[in-house]
C-alpha cells in the first residue's frame, strides 16, 4: 500500500492530506484524509476498476474532499446570510448579493483557496 502527505498552510491553520491507494483482485483505489490541525474534517475513498488519467496520483480524490469542505463553509454562510439579512430564501435577486458576502467570508475563501492549489 502506497501513501503520501500533503500538507499546506493557509492563514496560520494547517491543512493535511493523508493518501493512501489500496489494492483488491477486481479494482484498486485512493483513499483521503483530511485534516484541519487535529481535527478530522473529510475522508474519501474512490473505487476505480480500470486505468485513471490524473496530472498527478490522488488528484480526483483530493480534490472531491476539498470540494465537501468548500460546500459546507458555502452552506454555513448562507444560512449565515439568510440570518443577518432575516430572509428566508434567497432569490435569483439576493443571489449577487449572497456571492458578494461569500466573498467576504473567511471560511468559505479559506478553504475555496486550498482547492485552487490542487
């Protein structure tokens, strides 16, 4: 079984990426661990039943892991949003206004930054 560390610092917070590929008689894998400092925060694991093209190994499986991160800080600071503002839904209108606060939110860049570096 193969693995690597990624690990990325943004803003002062520490980010790894624990990788793993595992391997079965049909089908061989990657598995991902993400954590922000100690804390567990996502973990994916890919199936692939035949050859993958990447740019680089784990490159799909990193990425899906930050993606799950980066909707969950996009889905807090909506609901966030939604409080400050008191609506109840955002509208086809409020929805600029809501990407102009996401903009403004430090969570949300924080982890949409890390995904960009993968």
């Amino acid at each position: 079984m193969k693995t690597m560390i990624y690990e990325k610092i943004i803003n002062g917070i520490d980010f790894t990426l624990f990788c793993s590929t595992w391997k079965t008689r049909n089908s061989w894998g990657h598995e991902v661990t993400f954590y922000q400092g100690t804390n567990q925060i996502g973990r994916i694991k890919l199936r692939y039943y035949n050859r993958t093209w990447e740019s680089y190994e784990y490159r799909t499986a990193i990425r899906l892991v930050i993606m799950e991160a980066v909707d969950r800080a996009k889905a807090l600071a909506r609901e966030a949003f939604k409080r400050l503002n008191g609506y109840k839904i955002i509208t086809k209108k409020r929805s600029a206004e809501f990407l102009a606060y996401l903009k403004t939110d430090p969570i949300y860049q924080m982890f949409n930054s890390l995904y960009n570096m993968f």
